[in-house]
C-alpha cells in the first residue's frame, strides 16, 4: 500500500488532471465507490487478489492512522493465514456457544484465506479513564467507536483489492481459546473477527430507509 507522501503526491495529481478537465470525478466520488463496493461478502475463498503482504501492509496503514478518541490508539490487531486462519474457525466450532445451524457458515469463513481480529487493549483504555476522570464514563464508548473505524478502514481497502469480507462477533464464547492459541496479552479484549478471501459470490441486495428520515441539514 501506497505510504502517506504517495498518497499526497497522488491527490495533487489527481487534482490536476481534474482542473484539466481529464476526469470528471472528484476526489470525494473516488471514496465513495470504494464505500458503496464495501458489502458482506460471505462466500469466500481460499485465493487472494493480493499478496499476504499486501494485506499487511493495509493492516499497518490502518492501524496507524485510524483516528481514536484523545489520539488514545488503543485498538489492536491479529491476522491468521493459512493454518492458524483454519485453526480459528475450527475453535469457534468446538466452543460451548455453537449451535448446528451456524456450521455451514463457519465452514465458510474456513474456506476463505484469512482472518483479521480486532481487539481493544483495556490497559490503555483504563489509563485514558484514570487520567481524564471528568470523561472516564465514555472512553469505552469511544474506544468502541474507534475500533468501528479501522474496521471500516480495512473492510473497504481489502474491497478495493477484490477481496470479499464481512464482519462477526463469536466473541466472548472464544475469547479464551483465542488468547491461548495465539498468545494474545490478557488486557487485549476481542471485539470482532473479519474472514476475508477472494470473492466466490455476490452480496445480497440491500434495501436503503429514507434519507429524509436520516438526515438533517440546516442553511442560513
């Protein structure tokens, strides 16, 4: 992935070629494509568009400029490729939580070529507390909120790519088996899993509430 001075140099081109009247779209139009390409995609499969990497490389990027509330950079990430991706999802399986009907759906997320987990680290969260006590209520409401960003980070460069992904949540009934398999610091708390691969299939159609019941704008 393209570092922060790349990105730069590509936005003043970009720009150029626009006042040039060589594209028609604006830099604003270019991210939204990418956000409308965002969707569930839950046939995935063992392939990737892109180098492991690659996909690390996206994983660092996001994490480092994520925003986070008082620059906190409390969430953390893992990601599992080949047999430690499998491992998971095999775990999650075995736990006291599975029900049968969730397996053919689990089997899914197996098929694909990774995993991306996220996590909070509690130690930092709790530092942030102690030390603003006026705010301490909403800083896990606002690690929360940040860790939702750099998930929507990855989620829609991993798309951009041609990888399919979707977002679950088995945690708390694999919290412990996952911290003990991968070695995970016991502050760290498991906030959701991303199974991503090569797309094998196309997201289901999606239905849109009014925006007039969403949305609000007031001018002078």
């Amino acid at each position: 992935m393209a570092r922060l001075s790349e990105y730069g140099e590509a936005s003043r081109t970009f720009q150029v070629l626009w006042r040039k009247g060589k594209s028609t779209n604006t830099m604003s139009d270019n991210f939204f494509n990418a956000a409308k390409g965002r969707r569930s995609i839950y046939a995935i499969k063992k392939s990737s568009t892109i180098s492991d990497n690659k996909i690390g490389e996206i994983v660092q990027d996001a994490v480092k400029y994520a925003p986070s509330a008082f620059n906190s950079q409390s969430a953390r990430t893992v990601v599992l490729f080949g047999r430690h991706h499998d491992k998971l999802w095999e775990m999650t399986k075995e736990s006291p939580e599975h029900y049968a009907q969730t397996e053919k759906r689990l089997d899914g997320f197996k098929a694909g070529h990774g995993t991306i987990l996220f996590f909070e680290d509690m130690t930092v969260v709790r530092g942030f507390q102690e030390k603003f006590v006026k705010y301490q209520d909403q800083f896990l409401n606002w690690s929360q909120q940040a860790n939702g960003m750099l998930q929507y980070m990855i989620w829609t460069a991993l798309e951009t790519e041609g990888l399919g992904c979707s977002l679950q949540h088995y945690n708390p009934s694999i919290d412990d088996q996952v911290k003990l398999e991968f070695q995970i610091p016991a502050e760290w708390s498991l906030v959701a899993q991303m199974p991503f691969g090569e797309r094998g299939g196309e997201p289901n159609s999606k239905e849109f509430k009014p925006l007039e019941d969403r949305v609000k704008i007031f001018h002078d």
